[in-house]
C-alpha cells in the first residue's frame, strides 16, 4: 500500500517596500523558499507587478502586489483586509533624510518618522492577530547602522531607526510568551537606489572605512533575513548588524 502524500502547509509573508533594492531580494529569496508573497510598495507599480509576475511564474507561488503608503494606516488596514493568513512580516519600507536638522521642515520630519517606524505600529498590530492564530510567526524589522551610533546630517533618519530598534527589543519580550520572534537587521551601507546620490568619492571613500573593503548588497541581507526564519524560537529581541565590519 502506498502511503498518502502529506502536503506542506502554505506559508504566507508581507514583505514592504518590495519593488526594488533590499525588499524585491527578500521576495526573490523568499519565493525560492516557497513563500507565498504579499509584495508592497508606494509608487512603482508597474515593477512591482513585473516583479509579482515573474515570482509567481518561476517559483509557482501566489504573489500578490500592492500600491500602498505604509505611513497611512488607512493603507495598511487595507492590506491586511486581504490576508487571512500569515507567518512572516518583513517591515523593509523606508525613506531617508540628509541635511542640517534646523533646514528640516515639519512636514518632511513625519514623513520619515511616519514610513520609517509608525508604520512598524500599523502593521504589527494587525499581523499579530494572525500569528497568534497559530502561537508562532516571524517579524524582522529592517533597520540600520545609524539607528545604533546615530549620523551627522541624517539626525530624523538615525532617530526613526533607533526607533525600530527599541520597538523591536520591546515587541520581542511580550511576544515570546506567545511564539512569536521579533528580530531587526541594523544594515550598513547597502548598495541601494537610496545611496544613488553619493558621489563617486563618496563611495570610494565608505569603502576605505569599511573593512570588509567594498559596499554590501541586497543579497546578502536577504540571506540573512532567510538565516533569522530558520534560527530557534529562543533568538528574538536581537538587533543582527550586517555591515562589513564598519562600525
């Protein structure tokens, strides 16, 4: 007698900021691993939907993108209206901010405030509700160096990351009676369309302080997001920095 065929049970992740860089790496890895993919970001939608549909064909899963502001709660109760079920948010959207605090607008502080750790709070919230179904589940927070030692001219973007690091730490300790991880990814310098706008020089320069002599690239913190789902329940609250050895 043959013996029956016990099909895997789906797994379902929403990875934001998705259409590019860090966040479409994370779907790529993901997809290989058999996820299903809830994919966000704000504006590119047509990337996104080219990203979707390749995922989708090459790796037959269920991806599904989503034009959505992580920063409007409005946008994320949206999101999550579409998920019954979920095992792993990755929070990845993100701005940045260079300039002298002081020439800093009003407005342009709760944008990158907003995107870079309320959004943490609008998605959390919903998420948990759903990992709590199955008392396990997996949230990592894609953070950064600055949010650990702080950088000149960057004061809102470094504040808002040294907010996701101590939301992560604290999320962490009252979700652990409950299964649930919570873990951060404190990048160094990524090889991203967010850093397009240093110069030559500048690059040249990063990758002389950095020991591991060069830049990093999406990738790697996609790999290292694929080692956190895999870790033991034990790890969480830990912010894991990837920076070639630079700070």
């Amino acid at each position: 007698m043959l013996s029956e065929t016990i099909s895997p049970t789906p797994k379902y992740a929403l990875i934001t900021g998705a259409s590019r860089g860090i966040g479409a790496s994370i779907a790529e890895s993901m997809a290989q691993e058999g996820y299903h993919l809830y994919l966000t970001c704000r504006r590119s939608s047509d990337k996104l939907s080219e990203i979707a549909s390749r995922l989708t064909s090459q790796y037959k899963i269920e991806c599904i993108p989503i034009i959505a502001d992580m920063g409007n709660p409005d946008n994320v109760d949206d999101i999550f209206a579409q998920i019954s079920s979920l095992d792993v948010l990755i929070n990845n959207a993100g701005i940045s901010y260079v300039g002298l605090l002081h020439e800093m607008s009003i407005a342009d502080w709760r944008k990158v405030m907003s995107i870079n750790l309320d959004a943490l709070f609008y998605t959390c919230r919903k998420a948990i509700p759903l990992m709590l179904q199955n008392h396990s589940g997996r949230i990592i927070n894609i953070s950064s160096v600055w949010g650990n030692v702080g950088a000149s001219m960057e004061a809102a973007y470094s504040a808002s990351k040294g907010g996701v690091n101590s939301f992560t730490k604290a999320l962490a300790k009252e979700l652990a009676p409950s299964g649930i991880q919570v873990n951060a990814i404190a990048c160094g310098v990524i090889d991203t369309d967010m850093n397009k706008f240093l110069s030559a020089g500048d690059r040249e320069t990063l990758r002389n302080e950095i020991p591991a002599d060069r830049i990093g690239q999406p990738e790697e913190i996609a790999q290292t997001v694929l080692s956190l789902l895999h870790t033991p329940e034990y790890l969480t609250g830990q912010i894991i920095t990837i920076d070639g050895g630079w700070t």
